[in-house]
C-alpha cells in the first residue's frame, strides 16, 4: 500500500514568494492546497502547472482571510480534498507602509486581521488535523518584527504579533505539532519597485551585500517542515545577516 503524500495549505501561494514556496513544497513530494483571494488566475496557472507533473496533486483555494469565518471553511476544504492536512504554512500577508500620523484604527485593524488574526484562526481550525498528522506549522515574518522601521509601525506591530503566535502555538501545541517563523530580509521588493533610495540603504546594511531569492526562503520553510524535528518556537533568518 502507498504511503499517502503529505498535505500542505499554504497561504497567498498564488504569486512571488507563496508560489515559490508552493514549488518547493510540491517539488519535495507534498500535496498542495494553494489559496489565494485577488490572484484567482495565476493560482489557477500555478496549479496546473504542478498538476501535470503530478495529477491531482494541488487545489485551488480562494478566500479574503479578513474574512474569520473563511479560515475554518480553508481547513474544511483543503480537508475535504486531499483527507488529510500534514502542514500550514502561512505566508499571505498584507503590507501597507505609512507614517505613524497616516495609521488610523482601520489600517491597524486591516494588517492585524490578515497578519496576525487569520494565522490564529488557520491553526486553530488546523490543530485536530496536524496533531493527527504530527504536523508542523510555519509562519512567515519579517525582520521588521523585530527590528522596526519608522514607515511600518502597524505593519511590524502585526508581524510582531505573528512571532509571538509562533512562539505560543509551539507551546500550545506541542508536543504533537511544531511550530517555527521564517523571517525574510532582502528578498522581494514591493511590486511597484520601492524607493530605489530605501533599496540602496537596505542592501547596504545587509552584511552579505546582495538581495536574496525567493527559493531561500522555500527551502527553510521545507528544512522546518521536513527536518527540523527538534526545533519549535524558533525564528529562522534569513536575511543575508541583516539582523546583525
């Protein structure tokens, strides 16, 4: 009798570092539920693409996550397709750079839900499944959790709310899941290019002179997944050392 492959759910897979993660992931044996809200059509692609070299092996999973009520109906589905749920890697995020005087309640309101609340509410609706499963989570950050800029104080508030997650969930759920965080540096910058001033300055202060790739952070994420099995509430950077 086959083995079943592992299942993973991993969220904003549709595009950028979600789907490289989602390559990575499916590339190394896993089964992917791919969600995505406005990238409906490259999830899509994305999922084709991984379904011919291995039929039936993605779903397409759309969803606002600011929506609560759509996070236990993410687990349902990607349950209901697949049978089992092995992993969640949550990785959708909403990034709004502003100065403190330009945040109010609502753009506070809208990083933390997405951010910080759907996370919350993915592993909780997760939990029954990954503890069958023996499963593990991981979060994606950001530096910025731990090292705040000025223009991001909601942002990194919200991030800096996922890492404290991380590190109560391993507690939570241990000692039947893991749970570890990736904390990206340099590695994508914003779509319409960032101000190439910031840019200069970010590379800058990153030790390693140079803008990392997307698969660096796939390939920690499926390190955490696969074989960090004495490792929970952990953060990984990877940030080419710019949090030294």
């Amino acid at each position: 009798m086959d083995t079943p492959r592992p299942v993973v759910l991993i969220t904003g897979a549709a595009r950028r570092l979600g789907a490289a993660i989602a390559r990575h992931l499916h590339g190394h044996g896993h089964d992917v539920a791919l969600h995505c809200h406005a990238s409906r059509a490259d999830a899509d692609a994305l999922a084709a693409t991984l379904d011919a070299e291995r039929p039936g092996s993605a779903a397409v999973l759309q969803a606002d996550l600011a929506d609560a009520d759509a996070t236990a109906a993410l687990v349902a589905a990607t349950v209901a397709r697949f049978g089992r749920l092995d992993a969640l890697v949550n990785n959708a995020a909403a990034f709004t750079p502003a100065p403190l005087e330009d945040s109010d309640a609502a753009a506070f309101d809208a990083l933390m839900a997405v951010n910080a609340r759907a996370p919350f509410l993915l592993a909780r609706a997760a939990a029954p499944h990954l503890r069958r499963a023996s499963g593990a989570i991981v979060n994606i950050i950001d530096l910025y959790a731990e090292r705040p800029r000025a223009d991001l104080v909601a942002y990194a508030a919200s991030k800096a709310a996922l890492l404290g997650l991380t590190r109560g969930l391993a507690v939570a759920l241990a000692p039947q899941v893991r749970v570890n965080a990736v904390a990206p540096g340099a590695i994508l910058w914003p779509e319409d290019g960032g101000d190439p001033e910031v840019r200069a300055r970010i590379l800058e202060a990153t030790p390693l002179r140079r803008q990392g790739r997307v698969e660096d952070i796939a390939e920690a994420v499926g390190w955490l997944l696969r074989s960090a099995g004495f490792s929970t509430g952990e953060v990984l950077h990877v940030d080419g050392g710019r949090m030294l």
